[in-house]
C-alpha cells in the first residue's frame, strides 16, 4: 500500500481507503464488515470514512465496536454531518455542530475524530457561523482537520475568505471515470488552497468492476442485487453506461489488468488525489482493491481509457 499527504494536513493516509456507506450497520451484517475491517488494516489500508447519516448512526456504532482494540494511533477516521438525523437535527449550524460531532464520537468511541467533514453546503445557516463552530471543534481537540464534501467552487472561496477560521484540508466529491465533472473547477481551486480530495464511488457503485453485463440481471451478491444497498444503481446500470464499461473492461483485459485495478489507478493518477474511497461488503472485495495501489498507467493506455469513454 502506498500513502499520500491529505492536502495541506499532517494525515498520511493510504491511497485505497474503505468507506461505509449503504454497507456496514445496514446492508452487511457485524461478522461480514469485521472480516471486511480486518482485511483492510491486513492489506495496509489505515483511513476509515463514515458520516452520522450512514444508517442513521448504524455505521459509526459498528465501527465504534469493530475498532475498539486497536491502537488510535494506527488509523485515520473520518466523519461528517449535515444530512437529517430527525426531523429537527440536520444542517451545519453552531448548535448541530457541537451535538452531532459528541454524538459520532460517542457512537464511534474515540475522543477525537482526525477529519470532520460538511457533507454538504447549508444554504440556511450563515458560513461564518459554520465555521466558527468548526474551529472551536479544532480547538477543543474533538476533531483534528476539517473537510468539506460536494461543496461548489463559490462555496469553498467563501470559506476560504472567513477570517481566523480553521481550514479545510480535504474535498470528499464523487469522482470515477463515468464522472469527472470535479476535475475542471473543483480541483485546480483546491490544489491551489492546499486541500487533498478524498473521491467516492471511484467505481461507479461497482460499474467500473465489470460485473454487471448488458441484459443479464445483477449477480448474485452484488449490490445491485441488493434491496438494502440498490437504491442509487438505477443510472449506473443503464445500458449506455455499462456499454462503456464493457468497453473499459476490454482495455483493460488487453493491459493485464483487473477492470477495478484499471478505474482506481485511473483515478488516483493525478496527484490532487489523496485517496479513493471503496465499499465492500466481502473481504475479498478489499483485498482486490486494495491491490491497486502503486500501480501506474502508460500514456498509451490513458489514450485507450479516454477513447473507450468517448464512443457512444
């Protein structure tokens, strides 16, 4: 396993990290994520990324009980807020703030988290109130570094422009081959400001693996397959889409490469990315993963990637 810097951070953090959304405390059960957990510290995979959301709570209570007996030191984790926890709790206001990060840090049972993260941007609370609390979450030791997730280029100016506030040092957006938008605007602004992109959904909700075909139903096991965790496959297994990662698969084949190895080191090519974030609901699936760290693509074969997108 390979690490990066986390932007302008202390945080070393592996290039293949493991994310908990739709997955543990809600589609896997406790035995199935542990063994996924293990896996990953095995395979030298030490940044953990969750948010209070994730099963209302459900994933940060697992991960509480699944890290309890290892060293704090040996792992990075990381969290967010701002989605609704109840009809009256949602936002990033001062008072949301405070209580939703003593609440993540009580289900995750540690004193501090390394990265809190605004999950979105909230157009009702005033910036300079988010960020108030934010720094005097710094301050108090609650949480290490701040980050922000999905946020647009404004938004992340303005921030930048609060005076005396902490600063963020991650972006958290979706990023893969089938979706690329961040890189025109979102990480030049970032790279400039010392902020490291932690990407979701590098592969596409498990599209860019090449396990779902054309006209077949979803295999067994597969999240598309799912009742639990499908709920966002819709428009990544539309014919059009797997199309094309049919066609990745090919270039890939023709490398001698997995299609999954192929879509993370395609993502992690670039330099503004610190980590990219999977989901795996069978120890296997971190292991495969986590293989494609350190694994570099010819310009020949970035030239065959972007022409495999490119057909209709």
């Amino acid at each position: 396993m390979k690490y990066r810097r986390l932007g302008a951070s202390d945080l070393s953090v592996s290039e293949v990290s493991l994310g908990s959304w739709l997955t543990y405390g809600a589609g896997v059960d406790d035995s199935s994520g542990r063994a996924c957990v293990d896996a990953a510290f095995d395979a030298g995979i030490n940044f953990i990324d969750t948010a209070n959301v994730y099963g209302l709570g459900a994933a940060e209570s697992f991960l509480g009980r699944a890290l309890k007996d290892r060293p704090r030191s040996s792992y990075v984790l990381a969290t967010k807020l701002f989605f609704p926890m109840s009809e009256t709790d949602k936002g990033l206001s001062r008072a949301q703030i405070r209580k939703q990060l003593d609440s993540s840090l009580k289900r995750l049972n540690t004193d501090y988290v390394d990265l809190y993260q605004c999950h979105r941007y909230d157009k009702d609370t005033p910036l300079e109130e988010t960020m108030s609390a934010l720094t005097e979450a710094v301050k108090a030791g609650k949480t290490r570094w701040l980050g922000f997730s999905e946020w647009a280029p404004g938004q992340i100016e303005a921030a930048l422009r609060v005076s005396g506030a902490a600063k963020f040092v991650s972006s958290q957006p979706q990023y893969s081959m089938l979706w690329r938008g961040p890189e025109d605007e979102v990480f030049p602004l970032c790279a400039k400001n010392g902020i490291g992109q932690i990407v979701w959904s590098p592969l596409a909700q498990g599209v860019l693996t090449g396990k779902y075909e054309r006209g077949a139903p979803p295999p067994a096991g597969s999240r598309a397959a799912s009742p639990k965790m499908n709920g966002f496959m819709g428009r990544w297994i539309a014919d059009e889409v797997l199309a094309k990662a049919d066609r990745l698969r090919a270039v890939a084949r023709q490398a001698g490469m997995t299609p999954a190895h192929l879509a993370l080191a395609w993502t992690l090519r670039l330099p503004e990315v610190s980590s990219a974030i999977v989901g795996a609901s069978r120890p296997e699936q971190v292991v495969e993963n986590a293989a494609a760290s350190g694994k570099t693509l010819s310009a020949d074969l970035l030239r065959a990637v972007d022409a495999a997108l490119a057909r209709s």
